[in-house]
C-alpha cells in the first residue's frame, strides 16, 4: 500500500474526511467548511485547500497540523480549487458567477476575476503551468485560461455539460467528459482541436489519467433517482473503454495515488470511497465518509489518527457572519 493521506470532500456533511491510504481507514474529519464540494491538495503536498460552495470562500490548511492558514473570497457559488505546479497561484470555479477567481497563494489575496462560460465547473492545470482549462457544465465549452496574464485564451466547443478535463502527463492533450452527452473527448491542446470521442457511462463527471499514462479514469455519477454505479477505464493508446468498474452509488470524485497503483472514488449516493487495484482494475476496499463526498485529492502526507479537528473560518466578504449564507 501506498503512504499518504486520501482527503474527501463531504459536501452535505460540512467536513473534509482524511484517509489513511496505507490502512484504507479514516484517520480523522476536519470540520467547519460550510458545503465544501471540491478538496485539492498543494504540489508539494504540505497544504489542503477546499472551497464552500455555501460562503463563497476557498480556504487553506496545513496537510500535517491541520491548523488553519487562511481564507480567501471567490466568487459566487465556487465548485473546484486547484492549484498551478508551482503552487504559487490557486483558481477556483465560480459556477453563480461565470468567472474564475485567481487567488496569490501566498497570501491568500485575490488577483483576478477572469469570465469564462457557463456555470464553470471543474478545472485544472496544464503540466507546464502554463494555462488552466475550465468546463463549462452549464454550456458546452471548455475555457483555456493563459495562467502568465490570467486572462482567457479561447472558448472550445466539446458537447452538452462538460463537467471536469484531466490532462495526459506530458500536457500534449487534454480530456474532458461530457456529461450530457455521455461522452469523454480528447482534444489536442497545441491546436485546440476535438481528436476523438467514446462513450462511458451515465452522466460522466470527475475524469483523472493515471500518472503512467496508461489509463483515463471516468466516474459515471448518473442522477439521484436513477445513480451511475461505474467507473470507465479507457487506455489512452487506443482511447477505447478497456474496462468498467462497478464501485458504487453515483461514482463522482477520482484521483490516482502517484505510483499508479490505487484509484480512489467517491461514491455521491453511497457515502463512501472506493479503492480500486488498477493491476486487477477490481475494487479491493470500500470507506465509509461523510454525507455527499464530492472531491477528492491525495497526499502524500499521513495524518496521524486523532479526534475530529474544528477549523475557525472566519468570513473572508466582511459584513456577514461566518457561515451565514451569502446573497448571490
């Protein structure tokens, strides 16, 4: 087993599971992020961010003591946080507000506002830092966002509802599902051209390639009344589905520990993770977790096991009080 630790987002649970990936139990819960949908942890490891969909927020702790290292305001409504490689510049998707914040990770100042399309959803960085793209669930479009000015470089035509890119290691293409389509597409990021589409299951959201760039994990969430169960794992030579996996009640949040070996799943219905063998690419182990896990990030770090942790998140906007619901 792989060291670190699996950090969950408990988007109706207002609290961030932390994972033992060596022992596949919950280490410990963090609370006090109101609604956080999306959990990103910082290149290098030593930070967790998360974003309250509920305060309009985004906020920073350290990945070993937990304590808090800051807020900062997004827009309205903010889906997913990630940060450039060198982890100096952090973006959040403002769905309420068509706009993507850049914040100085520093010091936790916003830096711009940047328009992108509508209702963005996921998001993350090139390889090379160098840009960002965005799905625009609530269209059909990705954003490309050059990361040097902070301003965007052009709209690309994927489908109905795209909801989350991953890019391949070496950055030379970037996928996409395309949840109202069923679909993941392929696009070349140099010309900015749809290279190819296959189908996946119901209502794809969440996509992350394996850092050996063997597969390109899909989770199918499908919708409350009739949830996906199943994770697509297309090989990226062929860009074909080589296998599906079934994990869970509405498969939502992915991501692959850096040796390739696990993938880890939230299931949004279920309340629980999957860990899925992507040697035998069958699920080995299954977590209980909060209410609604959404994101989802790995460290490398281990959390020691320990009671739950409150964090004291101040209101970022002023005026309202902390954790009051924002107008937008």
């Amino acid at each position: 087993m792989v060291a670190g630790t699996v950090w969950v987002a408990n988007e109706d649970g207002a609290s961030l599971s932390a994972i033992d990936a060596a022992s596949n139990t919950v280490a410990t819960t963090v609370k006090g992020v109101e609604g956080p949908h999306n959990v990103q942890v910082s290149p290098n490891g030593k930070s967790v961010w998360a974003v309250s969909g509920h305060d309009s927020l985004a906020v920073m702790f350290d990945a070993s003591s937990l304590q808090l290292h800051g807020v900062a305001a997004t827009g309205g409504a903010p889906a997913h946080v990630v940060l450039t490689p060198d982890g100096r510049t952090t973006y959040t998707t403002n769905g309420a507000d068509n706009t993507v914040t850049a914040i100085d990770s520093a010091t936790m100042a916003p830096v711009a506002e940047i328009p992108v399309g509508a209702g963005p959803h996921g998001l993350r960085p090139s390889p090379d830092g160098r840009r960002v793209v965005v799905a625009n669930v609530a269209g059909s479009t990705l954003t490309f966002i050059d990361t040097a000015n902070n301003t965007k470089m052009a709209d690309v035509e994927v489908g109905k509802a795209p909801a989350q890119v991953a890019f391949s290691p070496d950055g030379a293409f970037v996928y996409a599902s395309v949840s109202g389509e069923d679909a993941v597409v392929k696009v070349d990021v140099a010309t900015r051209k749809v290279l190819g589409r296959v189908a996946v299951g119901d209502g794809p959201i969440q996509t992350f390639v394996t850092p050996d760039d063997r597969y390109l994990l899909v989770a199918n969430q499908g919708r409350e009344d009739q949830p996906g169960t199943t994770v697509s794992v297309i090989d990226t030579t062929t860009f074909t589905v080589a296998r599906t996996v079934e994990t869970g009640q509405g498969a939502h949040g992915i991501v692959v520990d850096p040796s390739s070996r696990h993938a880890y799943v939230t299931n949004l219905y279920g309340d629980d993770v999957a860990v899925i063998d992507l040697e035998e690419l069958r699920v080995v182990a299954r977590i209980p977790v909060g209410d609604k896990p959404n994101g989802i990030s790995f460290s490398p770090i281990t959390v020691p096991a320990q009671k739950a942790v409150k964090l004291d998140v101040p209101d970022p906007h002023g005026g309202a009080e902390p954790n009051a619901p924002m107008a937008h």
